[in-house]
C-alpha cells in the first residue's frame, strides 16, 4: 500500500506514534509518505528505504496575522496523493490535520476516491476539540472521517459523549517496539546521575499544566521526609526529562522545598536517550492531570521499570494496579510518596513489577500485536472505495 501519514513533527504522543506507526508500515513493504511541516523528529536524520518526506509550504503576507496552514495542508495533501498515487491518507491529532484531509479528498473527488483515516490522541478532543470556537469544526471533520481509531477505550468514550458521535470508532492501541524498548543496564551512565548510588525515580512528559510536573518535585521532597523518618538512607534523584512552560515553575519549587540538589532537569532528549534513561531508572513517576493512553509509562513496563500515575484517562487500561505499579487519585502527593518509599525499599517488589509489566507490554502492546490492525483497516477502506456515512 501506499500510504500518507500526516501528525505533528514535535514533541508529544500522536507525533511519537504517527512517525513510529509509518516507520513500522515501511518495514512491512508499505511506502510511506509524510506530509507536514517538518519532518518527525522520530525520524532521525537517517534516510530509510519506503519512508518519504513531503514538505508543507507556508504562505506568508502581510495580510495574514497567522499563515493558513489548513489551508496550506489540504493542497500538499492533495498534491502528494496525485503524484504518488496514495491509497489513503491518515492523520493523528483532529485539528487542523482531519479538516485538511476532508478538504483534499473533496478535492480530489472529480479524479478519484481517497479514504480518510483519523486517529484521535486526547487533547484533540478532551481540551482543544472542546472549545467553543473548534467544537462544530472539530465534530463535523471527524464524522467525516471514512475510519475512526482513538488510543483507549476511554478516549473512545469521551468522544462519544463531547461530540454526539454515532459514527464507528475503532479502539487501537498505542505500542512500542519490545527489541528497542528493553532493559539494558549501562553502568556510566546510571554513575553520571546518581554518583553515589542513589535510587533514581524519572518523569519525562512535555512539560505542560496537564502534566503536574510540580507534583513530581512535592512529591521527590515528601519521600525524602519519609526516607528520613523510616531510617532508610537510599538516597533519591528526580531526573527530569523533558522541557515546556512548566520548567521554570517547578525548578523554583524544588529551590524552595530544598531538594535542588536531587533533581535534574535533563531537557528534552531523543529517543535513545529516553531509552537509555528508562533502562537505569528504578521508578518512573507520572502525575498528570489527564493521559489518554500514557505511551511513556508502556515504554517503561518494556524496560522493567514500575509507574506510579494517576488514575485517569487511559492509563488503568495501561498501568495494572498492583501488578506493574500503582495509581493515585490526582495531587496525592502523599500517595505517591508512600508508594515511592516502598519500592525503593524493597528491590524484589520492584523487581516484581518490573518483570510483570514488560510480560503485559509484550502480551498486548507490540508492534506485532498492533501494526496488523491498522493494515486491516486499511485494506478495507481500499476495498470499500466508497463514500463516508
């Protein structure tokens, strides 16, 4: 099949499985074609056989305050499915990729029938779809959709209910690679952050409000009060992955709480280095507001690494409780810490944990388990040639 694949190329979820779904669809003799502004990060530097990037060029007068960018889409979309003869077009995240794609199938309906997938992330539709000034055009592109897949059953659900849709939606997982993602000690690197053999608890997110990631730092200095009280003398350090306009904030916080000096702000990193930072941690941390799926906490049950979270969104379908890590009501702080303390305690529990959640990683959340899917569902929107609902 030939196949294009629009998401955004920054940071965050639908942009990480947008690219690492194309990536994976290449590797099974599908042509890839991605059409955005920039390529995904995901994609590295490296040029790959069956993966082609088609850059969106942006039109800039004075007259326009914000270049059109929709509007700019719809045209590469369209232009690429001619001259590379796609058989359909997917898009992660609704606004403004699934208006393009209508936009360009319609256009292309004098020549020929192009199928339309969206696939819907979470805050397409749990914050920004929700607005006043997004909700019909968000509600009118996904019904016109000719497929429909979110990450989660909850996802699903709340599309459901936010928008009224009775259209089919299709539940795909999230998924990683189990040979990529995998525990594998590196000695130096675990020296280099805890020099003193320090437990090391990790959070990596974008950094956003939705994230919490004040309650990372409350909660690093809430276990330290408790590693005190109970007579445990591990050590801690909070290695902070990511970077966004909660940074700022949150290193204040830990200059006021006390506990600079155990936490590390490492920036936003490429994926081996998550990797790599996974494989040395002994817990990662997770407090968000809302997760839809929660792709960096699976990444850290492939490297054996348990989570502590929350309890929202899509994350219980992800995190077992109990089995790979525990879940919290949001802003239990305390919780989170108790939690924290026991684990760091007890290297069998989290051994346990660890082992438990790669086991369910494999079980249901690889490539193998989920890229099939999606072919699927491709190869029937090909068959079907016809028109949305």
């Amino acid at each position: 099949m030939k196949i294009g694949i629009t998401c955004y190329p920054t940071y965050g979820g639908s942009g990480i499985v947008g690219a690492e779904l194309g990536l994976e669809l290449a590797k099974r003799g599908h042509s890839v074609h991605f059409i955005s502004y920039a390529p995904p990060m995901r994609l590295g530097d490296t040029p790959r056989e069956r993966v082609h990037f088609h850059a969106v060029d942006m039109f800039t007068y004075p007259l326009f305050e914000y270049p059109p960018y929709t509007d700019a889409l719809a045209s590469k979309l369209k232009e690429v499915a001619l001259e590379q003869e796609l058989d359909l077009i997917h898009v992660h995240y609704a606004i403004p990729h699934a208006v393009s794609a209508y936009l360009a199938r319609e256009m292309l309906k004098p020549q020929r029938h192009l199928p339309v997938v969206t696939t819907l992330h979470g805050t397409d539709i749990t914050l920004v779809g929700r607005d006043p000034s997004f909700l019909s055009i968000t509600k009118f592109s996904i019904e016109q959709s000719n497929a429909i897949t979110t990450i989660s059953d909850y996802l699903k659900q709340a599309t459901q209910e936010e928008f009224c849709i009775a259209c089919p939606i299709d539940v795909i997982y999230n998924f990683i690679d189990a040979d990529y993602y995998r525990r594998e000690p590196n000695a130096a690197l675990r020296k280099s952050i805890a020099p003193h053999d320090e437990k090391i608890i990790l959070h990596v997110s974008t950094f956003r409000p939705v994230k919490r990631i004040a309650d990372c730092i409350a909660m690093l200095a809430r276990l330290r009060s408790l590693e005190s009280g109970s007579g445990s003398r591990f050590g801690v350090k909070l290695l902070m992955c990511g970077d966004g306009p909660e940074r700022a904030e949150a290193e204040c916080l830990a200059w006021r709480l006390g506990v600079e000096e155990n936490v590390i702000f490492a920036g936003k990193q490429p994926q081996a280095q998550v990797r790599d930072y996974l494989s040395i941690a002994d817990l990662l941390v997770l407090p968000s507001q809302s997760e839809s799926f929660g792709l960096v906490a699976l990444e850290a049950m492939a490297c054996e690494v348990p989570v502590i979270a929350t309890r929202v969104g899509g994350l219980p379908e992800v995190v077992k409780e109990g089995e790979t890590g525990y879940l919290f009501d949001i802003g239990d702080v305390e919780g989170m810490a108790q939690a924290a303390l026991q684990l760091l305690n007890d290297e069998s529990l989290r051994q346990r944990l660890g082992k438990r959640g790669r086991d369910i990683a494999l079980a249901n959340f690889t490539t193998e388990k989920i890229i099939p899917q999606y072919e699927r569902l491709y190869k029937s929107l090909i068959a079907e040639r016809s028109d949305p609902w």
